[in-house]
C-alpha cells in the first residue's frame, strides 16, 4: 500500500514537473518570439502558449505586441503598394503618417519619403502654372512652366503643360507678327509691295491681334491701292490723249 501510494506521489510530481518544463518552454519560445518580431513566429507562439495555459498577462502583451506587429507589415505593404508612378499624393501622406506614428524606417520608407516630396513638388508646381494661366501673364506662364519641367510634371493633351506650351507658342507667333509689322512700318509704303503687307496683315489676322496693332499697315495698303489706281487713271487718261 505504501509502494502504492509512493508510486502515485511520484507521478504526481512528475506531471508536475512535466507541466512545469512545458510551461516555461512556452514562455521561452513567446519570449524569443517577441524579440524576434515575425508575425508568423509570434502568432505560432501565443498558440501554443495558450494551449499549454500559460498566464493571460503573458498572452494578452504578445497579443498587443502582435497586433502593432500587424499594423506595421500592413502599412510597409501599403506604403510599398503606392510606390508607382499613379501614386495618390493624399494617400501615399496618409500612409506614411502610418508609417511615422509605426516608428517604420528603412530603404522602403525612405523611398516613398522621396517619391512623397517629389508629388508635392509637382503638385505646387503645376497649380502655380494654372495660376498664371488663368492670370494670362506670358512672363509668368515661362516661368511657372520651366518649374513645372524642373519638377518632373507630366505633360498630356489638354493638361496645364501643354495649354502652356500652346500660349507661348501663339505669343511667340504674334510677336513675330509684330515685328514684321515694325519692319514694314519703318521701311514705308514706298519700300514695300503691296503683297507683302497685305501676307503681313493676313498673318497678323491669324495670329490674333487686335486691329489697332495691323491698322497702320492697312493704312499703307490703301494708300498704295489708291495711289496705285491714281497713276492708272492718269496712265489711261494719257493714252486716249493719244489716241
């Protein structure tokens, strides 16, 4: 009897025992887990723990540890996600405000930080050019476009960039415009053919000018048309004499 019940004390202990090595192996394997910082380690490891029972304390901080874990795999996946030329600005900020609040660091995040300053720059740069647009102003139209460029803005039918490069291209054509009409203006009728100030005035018509700008060369032309009918008048009057 006494065998007995020395028998059944000492597998008492040892279950107690055995309980107590897996114990603390459950422990030793959540706290390598932690300080491991994999997902998939620390999930395997509150698993295990929970099912050898070891405390909820140590359960319930793996379980926050894991859950900050988490949110730090999913935003470097979201922030890796919107490293692409069609990158929303609003949500590649809002995803590395994740990524700071996170304390995420490294080669990823610091290329969406530069992709991220890029955009703004870009951003800041093509609505200072619509800007000048709507003003109409040539001069800041240059320069807002040339920022635009340096800034990397990408040019499509109908964006800002090219109505830009449209509106310089016109302004470019009137002022070559306008200096023919200098020219012509400084030569005088006398030196010019009726031809190439009425192409002059053709061309400034096309390129947009407001009458005031042309009306001296039509000036000109009428005067060379009525002068130019004067001498075939006389010319007529002087070969009826003739005959």
């Amino acid at each position: 009897e006494q065998s007995g019940l020395f028998g059944s004390e000492y597998s008492a202990a040892r279950a107690r025992l055995m309980r107590a090595q897996e114990l603390a192996f459950a422990r030793e394997e959540l706290e390598a887990a932690l300080d491991a910082g994999g997902v998939q380690g620390l999930r395997s490891a509150i698993q295990q723990a929970i099912s050898v029972g070891v405390t909820m304390d140590d359960i319930d901080r793996a379980k926050e540890v894991l859950a900050i874990l988490m949110q730090r795999e999913d935003t470097l996946e979201r922030v890796q996600a919107l490293d692409c030329k069609d990158a929303n600005l609003e949500d590649l900020r809002a995803a590395l405000a994740d990524a700071d609040r996170l304390c995420l660091m490294g080669p990823v995040i610091d290329v969406a930080r530069a992709r991220l300053k890029r955009l703004q720059e870009q951003t800041a740069a093509e609505r200072n050019l619509k800007a000048a647009l709507d003003k109409q102003d040539i001069a800041q139209v240059q320069v807002a476009l040339q920022q635009a460029e340096a800034a990397g803005v990408e040019e499509s039918p109908g964006s800002p960039m090219a109505a830009a490069r449209e509106m310089i291209a016109e302004e470019t054509t009137r002022h070559s415009v306008r200096q023919r009409l200098k020219a012509l203006s400084i030569r005088g009728a006398d030196m010019c053919s009726s031809e190439e100030i009425r192409a002059a005035i053709a061309c400034a018509q096309d390129a947009g000018l407001q009458k005031p700008e042309y009306e001296q060369a039509e000036q000109m032309l009428e005067q060379m048309e009525k002068q130019a009918q004067a001498e075939a008048e006389a010319e007529a009057g002087a070969w009826q004499l003739q005959t």
